[in-house]
C-alpha cells in the first residue's frame, strides 16, 4: 500500500493501523460504497441534499440513540471501517458485513429519491397558475375500525363520499378497514390488504393504531406496546422501533388513504369535464377524549402532514412497501413536512356530526345527542 494510499485510509476510515494484514476484497468494495454515500452520514447540519437523516419530528425520539436513523448511518460507518481495516476476518461475517452495508447504501439513495420526488410534487402543487383554482376539502375519519372519506367542493358547495371500490351502490364500498397487515418483511396497507392477506394467509394484522397513537402521544402516558391489549404489536416491533412503529404504521394508512381518495375527487372532475388546478385542504378526526392534550393533538397533526406527502410516492408506485421502504418513505415526507407549510388539520370528530347538524336546513331547535360507534 503506497504512502499516500495509507494517509487517505487513515483520515477517511480510522482503520487498526497496527494490523499489516492485506485489505479485503469486500472491504475494498465496501470503502468505494462509503465514498458514494460519505456526505450522507457526515452532514446532517449542512445543506447536502441526503440529509434526509434527519429524523421527521413527528417520530418522536427517533433521533435518539437507537433510533433506525442513527444506527443506519452509525453501522455503516462502523462496518465499513472495520471490513477497511484489513484485518483477516472470517468469509462468512464478511459477507453479512456488505450485504448490511449495501442495504443501508440503498436506504440512504432511496431516501434520497423520495425527497426529490416529494419536493417535486410540492413545487407543482404550489406553483401560480393561469387556470382556474379549484379548492377541494378532504375530511378524513380514521375510526377504530373502518375508515371514512368526505370530499367537499368549495365553489360548487358539494360534499360527496369516497367510494374506495367500483360498486358504488353498496355503503361497504365507502367504508374501508383501518388495518394494515404485515408478514415479517413487508407492509400493505388500504386497498392493498385483502390482496396481500390472499397471498400471504400467515401475515398479521394491525388495527386499533388510532388509539394507540394517541396513547403513546399522551403526555402521560405509561403505554406499553409490549403488553398492548389492543393490537399484538410485537412482530412489528422487532423489526422497528417502539417510538416509531405507531406513527409509521398510520402513517402508511393516512397516506394510501390519501392517494386513492385524490385519484377518486381527480377521476370525478375529469369525468364530468371540470378543468382546473385543485387547491387540496385535508382535515383529521381526532378523538375527543385527547382534545386537551397538546402533545397528542400535534402527533395526529404531525403524522397527517408526513402521510400527506407519502400519498405523492405511493401515487406512483402502489402495491405493499418493504419494511425499509416504508421506514425510508416516512423519514423523507418527515423531513419535508417540518420545513413546508401544509393545509392539513385536525379537529374533534364531534365536530363533523355538530357542523352538519348546524349547516342543516330541515334542522328544528332542541336538544341533540350524538353517539359515534366506531
């Protein structure tokens, strides 16, 4: 190795510089793999492009020490300097050391993908237009059970359902389960589910997330997904972390709820031949109980912002997403959803029955209960 081969290895990889044995074939490969993907893990306070590490705020904590973010871009680095070392290693750990060491190079360009599709997809949403402006409400109820969608055209002051299916005349194709399903490698989530389910009879399934998003928001919170009773979230959890797994995992359907309900409202327009550019506003439901807690308020809020914009990637590529996938997707719309302003709000789910009940003409004066089984 040359003199100046060796100054290099030193600044850039910290390598044993007491082992004289002979660099490795892997850890040469795995060195040029650390050269493509070395800005990534060392600017995260700068302006490069990849600093897609940064941890979205709405998972909270994830920039913390075990987080999926801090391990990816701290194993790597480890990896690489130790496979660069030169030190005799066995073939076997040599091989699982690049195999993780591509799969986190991987991550780290497909983070950065997604950022540029997402901005992408924000630019032509907020650029001026010389055609007519079109504004369109979505009202989201995310129920324990099923999810509902309503879409209000503003102008025309028209509110009508989402029909997630093709038959229109059956209510069951309004209504569509909060769950998402998982088989140990990949998520499917929305319309993906029964098909996934199908194929794959042995996977689990994941519902009541509403609910425990606003448990492991709350400020006093002794939640333990764990010994949740509501959803066995252990699977899950030993692939992702605690602190992420709930607000991924609603993440995903918030956002596969978002992309076939804006497909649904552009499909109606052009159907009935309305030109113009849709200026989206996007509201939640959140549970009433939890109104007065300003933490899980802006959990709901932080996670329909970061599902809004997963909505524009899974508009592209539809289908279950691999666990990586899903976590580097979440990541990425989290980082662009804490710098850009989005019309996306949560309000009481008592507010939608109140409004309509207020808005009504045939409404007499009296005294009103409503009663919301979810």
């Amino acid at each position: 190795m040359s003199k100046k081969h060796k100054e290099r290895s030193k600044t850039q990889f910290h390598p044993r510089t007491e082992s004289k044995q002979p660099e490795t074939v892997f850890g040469a490969q795995l060195r040029e793999a650390l050269e493509r993907s070395k800005p990534s893990l060392s600017d995260t306070s700068g302006s490069h492009p990849k600093q897609a590490l940064k941890t979205p705020s709405p998972t909270k904590g994830a920039n913390k020490p075990g987080s999926s973010t801090t391990k990816a871009s701290t194993t790597l680095k480890s990896m690489i300097s130790t496979i660069s070392s030169g030190t005799q290693r066995d073939g076997d750990e040599d091989q699982q050391l690049w195999s993780e060491a591509v799969k986190g190079c991987r991550s780290l360009d497909r983070r950065q993908e997604y950022l540029q599709k997402i901005s992408k997809a924000l630019s032509e949403r907020e650029k001026p237009v010389q055609e007519r402006t079109i504004p369109v409400i979505l009202g989201i109820d995310m129920g324990t059970s099923i999810t509902k969608v309503v879409w209000r055209e503003e102008e025309a002051q028209i509110s009508k359902p989402i029909c997630f299916g093709s038959r229109r005349h059956l209510i069951d194709d309004y209504l569509l389960p909060s769950v998402v399903a998982f088989d140990g490698n990949s998520f499917a989530a929305g319309l993906d589910v029964n098909q996934f389910l199908s194929l794959r009879p042995k996977a689990g399934t994941y519902s009541h997330f509403k609910m425990c998003l606003a448990c492991v928001s709350a400020d006093k919170s002794d939640c333990d997904l764990h010994r949740c009773p509501l959803s066995h979230w252990r699977p899950v959890l030993a692939e992702v972390g605690e602190s992420e797994a709930v607000k991924a995992i609603t993440a995903l359907h918030l956002g596969k709820v978002i992309s076939a309900s804006r497909r649904f409202v552009v499909n109606d327009f052009r159907r009935r031949g309305i030109n113009g550019s849709l200026r989206w506003i996007v509201n939640l439901g959140a549970p009433v109980e939890h109104m007065d807690d300003k933490s899980v308020l802006g959990s709901f809020e932080g996670i329909l912002k970061v599902a809004w914009l997963m909505a524009d990637i899974f508009d592209e590529s539809m289908g279950p997403r691999e666990l990586g996938d899903l976590l580097d997707c979440y990541e990425s719309a989290g980082i662009l959803a804490e710098k850009r302003p989005l019309d996306c709000h949560v309000y009481p789910e008592v507010g939608a029955e109140v409004a309509c009940l207020y808005l009504s003409r045939s409404v007499r004066d009296g005294l009103y209960a409503f009663v919301d089984v979810g």
